[in-house]
C-alpha cells in the first residue's frame, strides 16, 4: 500500500518569502511522486513529477521538489512567492504500473500568499 | 490538444434523487479515472478503465455509484440515489500508456446534495 502525508493543511507566507510544502510518503515499492496545484474551481494541474531520475525535480511557475529517500520525503519549494500562487497544493504517490497508474493523493496544503 | 471535458459543472439534487456525470477524455488516452473530492479532502479514486475495461472499482460504492466508458472514449458517472455525503466535486482523468503516469484532470462536477 502507498500513501502520502501533507504536514500543515494550510500554509501563509509574505509575497518574495520562500514557500515550503512538506509531504512524506509511504511505499513497498519504489515510489513514482507528483505534486498538483488546484486553483480554485478548476481541475488539478500537474506542477511536477520525481519517476525515479534525478532527486531534484523542477516544475512549472519556478517551482521545484527534492526526492530524499532517507527521509521519505518529496518537499516542494519555491524561492520567492508570487500572489498568483495562492491555491491549494496535493502531494500523490503513484505504483509506477505504467498503462496502470493509480494515484493516492494527501489532504492538500491550502497556500496563502500575504501582500 | 483539447483537454478533459466534463459537464454540468455544477449540480443541486436533493437526496435520494439521481444524477449523471459524463467526461470525454483526451482523444487517445486509454485510460480514464474518476475521483471524488469531498471538501477539505484530497480526490479519492472511485473507479479506473482501461480503454472500456474496468480496472479498478474497489473504492466504488456500487449499490448506488455506477459508471460505464461505451466504445473506450467517452465515460458516464451515475449516482442513484444520492445521499448528503455525497456531497463533491467528481474529477475525471485520463492518461496514456505512455503518459509516465501523468494524468490530466477535468474542471470537476460540483455536486450538493441536499
């Protein structure tokens, strides 16, 4: 069984601070992991994907996500906050079956930006 | 490419009564998935095909959710009879075999029931 843990359901910061979202995941099997962003009444939109190449992932909109087996852990950063950001942020674990893929998400990271 | 599509964007039912959802994925895309987003919750699969065969419907409560995905495109979502928890937006998803299991999502079917 896989599954993920989101660490703070909402999450504030000053426009130009630095966003942090944390997520743990839980795998038997090397894990294939994804972050979304939800804005509001639309669709989740894929940020960026670790599939097992390199630990340092970037994404869209100057996102980035650093898989650390070590830790169980696939953190997303962004180094300045912009207000477009504001959204709500989802960690997923996949079984990595290609042709098969089943998604477990987190109860997401409510991000608010401060003017 | 045109993406997922789904409709009506938003529904108000009272309980007990019935209502469908439907999703046209992307053109090619094999597989396709249905979740439900209950508010403050993360999407929860309910059922996976691939092209129009079942894959996964283990989380699906099937004495009163039903789907079907006629000729491998399009796909239907049945909720009847509702009731207040089911409550939620319904995404729908599709992927490609070769998709690296990047799934595209739909804007959602908001649903209240009440």
């Amino acid at each position: 069984a896989q599954s993920v843990t989101q660490l703070g359901s909402h999450v504030s910061v000053s426009e130009g601070a630095l966003v942090l979202l944390r997520c743990n995941y839980s795998s038997s099997v090397p894990p294939y992991l994804f972050w979304y962003v939800q804005y509001p009444n639309q669709g989740l939109q894929l940020l960026l994907k670790y599939t097992s190449a390199a630990t340092l992932v970037k994404g869209i909109n100057g996102f980035e996500a650093e898989f650390k087996k070590s830790e169980t852990s696939f953190h997303l950063t962004k180094p300045s906050a912009h207000m477009s950001d504001a959204a709500e942020y989802f960690c997923a674990v996949s079984n990595g079956n290609f042709g098969n893929e089943k998604l477990t998400f987190g109860t997401g990271t409510r991000l608010t930006i401060i003017p | 490419e045109a993406g997922v599509a789904q409709s009506p964007r938003y529904k108000i039912i009272e309980k007990r009564q019935s209502v469908a959802f439907w999703c046209n994925p992307i053109s090619g895309h094999a597989t396709l998935y249905w979740y439900q987003q209950i508010l403050g919750q993360g999407p929860k699969l309910l059922i996976q095909f691939q092209n129009n065969g079942v894959v996964d419907d283990s989380q699906l409560p099937k004495d009163r959710f039903s789907a079907e995905r006629l000729k491998g495109v399009d796909s239907t979502l049945k909720i009847q009879p509702a009731k207040l928890e089911d409550s939620a937006v319904y995404l729908c998803a599709s992927s490609d075999i070769s998709g690296a299991n990047v799934l595209t999502f739909g804007a959602g079917s908001r649903l209240t029931v009440l």
